[in-house]
C-alpha cells in the first residue's frame, strides 16, 4: 500500500454500523423507539452537507445522522420554506406586532405567548391539510354576515327568478335599503357571472372574483419588522462565526452558556449537570463544515462591504461581524444583553435551523416563532448577495408528534419524500401523514419532479472506486480506492466491509460517495 497526500479541505467521515437498528429515547414521543443511522465527521464540505441533508440527514455537533424512517418510532421528514415566497399567517404577525410594541413601547402581551413548542399544537390537522385555500378561507370568513355575503348567497338560490333583474333594483331584491356601491358593482358582476353560468358554488363565486392583492410590500415580512427610531428597548442582531470559533463568538461564549443552561433547565427540564460547557460546546459550537470549502458570493465579503449595498437593509440583516458559508451563531441583544441564540448553518442553497435557545424571562416575546420568522428574513436579504440561497430548512418534521407541526405553519413549505428525495408541498403530504406515519410521498417513480438529482436517485453497487483513508501505528494514514484495500483483507473482512460501504453510499447518493473519504 502506497501512502499519498489529499488536501485538507476534502470530507471525511467515521462510519458506524449500517445494521444497528439498536432503539433509543425519543425526545418527540418520550419512548425508546428512536432508530436511526450514523457517523462523525470532523470535515465536511458546504456543498456536500447540502446534499446530504437533501437525502435527509441531520447534523448534531459533528455527530451526523439519518432517521430509519420506516423503522423508528416517530419518522422524521426534512422540511423546508421557500423564504423568499414567504407568506405571513395571521399568528405571525400578531407575534411581530408584540415583539415590536414591547420594543417601542415597554408593552406586553398579557397573554403569554411564549411557547414555540406548543402554541400551534391545538390546531387540528383539517386546518393544516388546507393551507393551500388559505386565501379563500379568508374571504369566506371575511364576508360572513356582511352585505357582501347576501349578494352572494342570492346568486346561489336555485329558485333564482331572473326575470326580476329588469323590474326591481338590487335594493329590492336583497332587501336591503341602503346597498353601498361597491355592493351594487358586486351584484351587477355576479349577475353576469351567472347568465353565463360560471357560478353555482360560493367557492366558484370567490374563485372568479379579481381579488385585489396586497402590494408586495403591504404585507410582507419587512414591513412587519420596521421598529421606530427610538425605541424604548433596543433589539439587535448580531452574527458570530461559531466555527472556527471567531473572537467576538469567544468572547461572549460564557454569556451563551448561561443562557442556554438556565432555558434547558427550565424548558426542557435538564440537570445542571447536562447542560455543562462541555456539552454546549459538543452539541451547538463544534461543527465539521469547512467554512472555506464552498467558493460562493459570500466567501469574500465582509461587514464593510455589506454596509455599502444599498439593496441591504441593514436593520434587519444585523451586526454582521462575519459572513460566509458555514456555521454561525444569531444572537439577539436586547439593550446590550443576550436574550436568545439562533444555531445556524449558511450553505449553497439555504439557512440551515440547528437549534434556538433563550432566556426564559423573554417568553413572553413568543421568542421561538419570532426566530424563526427573523431567520426566513436573513434568508430574504442573503439572497440577495447569494440568488442561490432561497431556502430555509426547520430540521425535521414530525407529523406524529403534535407539538411539532407548527413546523408546517411557515408557508410555503416542502416536505422530503424518504424514498425518492423529491420535495412536496406540506399541505399534500399530510392527508397521507394523516393515515400513516411512514409513506413514501412522491406518488409514483416517473413523477414530474426536478427537484432531486436523478443520478443520485439510483442504487449503487460498485464501491471500488470509494475513497478510503486508513489510520496506521505512529499516527500514520494511508489513503486508498477500495478496490486497493480489499486485496489486504480476508474474505469474511472483505464482505463486511463491501455490505457497509454500499449501504452508507446508498443513503450518500452518488455524486457524495464519490468525493467524500471514509475514515476506518
């Protein structure tokens, strides 16, 4: 075996064992039913943790993982938003407008917002499965009991004499005395709506109604964002590169800590002990991403350059201390203290959510949903230094677990279908969620779908040309194709680590198991 040098900026990973479907605590269900694959890695590639949270894999720390989706307890599916299409729900924004009348004003809420975890889990699954009529549903809801309604409901009357229409006006066929104008115009257009019969349902009358939409930035997330210029509070955003760890992450990582330890003890009821730096830095500072293996817009910029772009709008991107691709931390100051920390990864197409802590005296502020809402935002504005990046990814979804779904309520969200990695609108994918946990979600295998790599859809047999890296005595490495290390094992060695390989490739997809290096 000859040895060779590869450059530092390549992937590599430790595996673990492809057959262990050993089960472990669930923290959605609260049973030992967890199953799912692994590996470490301590160097990884942007571009190829894209593709692989793409194939469903998640990382913790440098730990990295993928549910076994048809065995574990609680299958878990990768969700994204597309944030620059984002729509605001009616919830969200009564959380922007408390978190900015708290802000200007001192006020708060007195109903406590704060519960990212659960505020949405008593929404039932009728009213997720119909996100896609949210529109319409809000009319419906709009002109319930209004003049509107009864022009409508007038039309829908199969006993409907049109003969009347020449004789009466439409003060006298609706009964109403006083008919505003915008009324009479409704009533004219319906009427002739239904000479022509195009409407027989009150769906078919909203559906051919030219509903006047909002001006893009009437409603948009921006404008709920807007604080006034001397605010009573003052909110700021800061962003440090966690790894490698910048000075500015250094120097407030005690702050962090404390913040982090009291939210775990009081949220998610950890021990002291659990919650040492040791195991904050293991699980949200540590990180394998290469932050300079992706040579993307934002390789090269820096706060200086950011604060020259005038399409940036400053106030809501942040104190950008650095930028790039990689792993960061998002923290909030308010009046120069850290309430809350946003985990982020930046990588070629999204924001990746790693996890969100605060400081629990804050909860009331709803701090959980207004993250998230202030990461799709990010999304917004690095877009526009990056086009690639559109993406925000909330980890995974668990349909199975109720306080989970308001996952689902950032609309428009995908969901990744476990089988042919192909993306779905939520709002379709949960009537077969709603019959069964597991359930492959692209219909059919010819599907028109361009959203997955169709090379990376097919099975892998041939591992020769995968790229090994062996450790030796005295700290040595040697690095190798396969087919070079299978002569120096024996047949029973030779087959276990053929079934291992292929089945890590597998869950890889191709143009991964082609570059990434397996570490043994």
């Amino acid at each position: 075996m000859s040895s060779n040098t590869l450059p530092n900026n390549l992937s590599v990973v430790s595996l673990y064992g492809i057959d262990d479907l050993t089960p472990h605590h669930c923290g959605y269900c609260n049973e030992n039913g967890s199953v799912s694959t692994g590996m470490s890695s301590d160097s990884l590639r942007i571009e190829h943790y894209q593709k692989l949270i793409d194939r469903g894999w998640r990382r913790s720390g440098t730990y990295i993982y993928k549910p076994v989706m048809n065995v574990t307890c609680c299958p878990l599916y990768t969700i994204k938003c597309d944030a620059l299409s984002f729509q605001l729900r009616k919830s969200q924004k009564n959380t922007l407008k408390s978190v900015r009348k708290y802000l200007e004003k001192g006020e708060k809420k007195k109903e406590s917002l704060g519960k990212k975890e659960t505020e949405n889990s008593n929404t039932t699954t009728t009213e997720l499965s119909n996100i896609k009529n949210h529109y319409i549903q809000d009319r419906i809801k709009q002109t319930q009991n209004t003049h509107a309604k009864k022009v409508m409901a007038f039309f829908l009357d199969k006993k409907l004499n049109t003969a009347d229409f020449k004789s009466k006006s439409p003060n006298e066929l609706l009964n109403i005395p006083k008919l505003k104008a915008k009324h009479k115009r409704l009533f004219f257009k319906l009427l002739n709506l239904k000479e022509k019969n195009q409407i027989n349902t009150f769906s078919d009358i909203l559906g051919c109604l030219k509903r006047k939409m909002p001006k893009p930035d009437a409603d948009s997330i921006e404008n709920y964002l807007t604080i006034c210029q001397n605010p009573l509070n003052k909110l700021e955003l800061k962003l440090v590169r966690s790894y490698p760890p910048s000075n500015e992450f250094e120097n407030s990582l005690t702050e962090e800590h404390q913040i982090y330890t009291k939210y775990q003890m009081k949220i998610h009821k950890d021990s002291e002990y659990e919650c040492s730096l040791h195991q904050f830095k293991r699980f949200l500072c540590n990180s394998p991403l290469l932050a300079e293996s992706y040579n993307g817009p934002l390789s090269n910029i820096n706060n200086t350059d950011i604060l020259q772009r005038s399409d940036i709008q400053h106030d809501l991107i942040g104190n950008v201390s650095a930028l790039g691709y990689g792993s960061f931390h998002q923290q909030y100051i308010l009046n120069g203290k850290i309430i809350a920390v946003g985990v982020i990864d930046i990588l070629d197409h999204c924001v990746s959510s790693v996890y969100f802590f605060y400081d629990p005296d804050y909860q009331f502020l709803n701090m959980g949903t207004y993250s998230a809402l202030r990461e799709i935002e990010f999304v917004r504005q690095l877009s526009k230094i990056d086009p690639n990046i559109k993406w925000y990814y909330l980890g995974f979804y668990a349909h199975s677990c109720r306080k989970m779904r308001y996952k689902g309520f950032f609309h428009p969200s995908y969901l990744l279908c476990p089988e042919m990695f192909t993306w779905h609108p939520i709002e379709y994918c949960v009537p077969l969620l709603n019959l069964k946990k597991y359930c492959r979600l692209a219909l059919n295998e010819n599907e028109n779908n361009q959203s997955a790599n169709t090379e990376d859809q097919s099975k892998i047999d041939n591992i020769d040309n995968v790229n090994i890296k062996i450790r030796l005595e005295r700290n040595r490495t040697r690095n190798m194709k396969f087919k070079d290390l299978r002569n120096y094992l024996s047949p029973d060695h030779a087959n276990e680590f053929i079934h291992m390989i292929r089945g890590y490739c597998n869950l890889f997809g191709k143009s991964v198991s082609d570059e990434i290096i397996i570490k043994f």
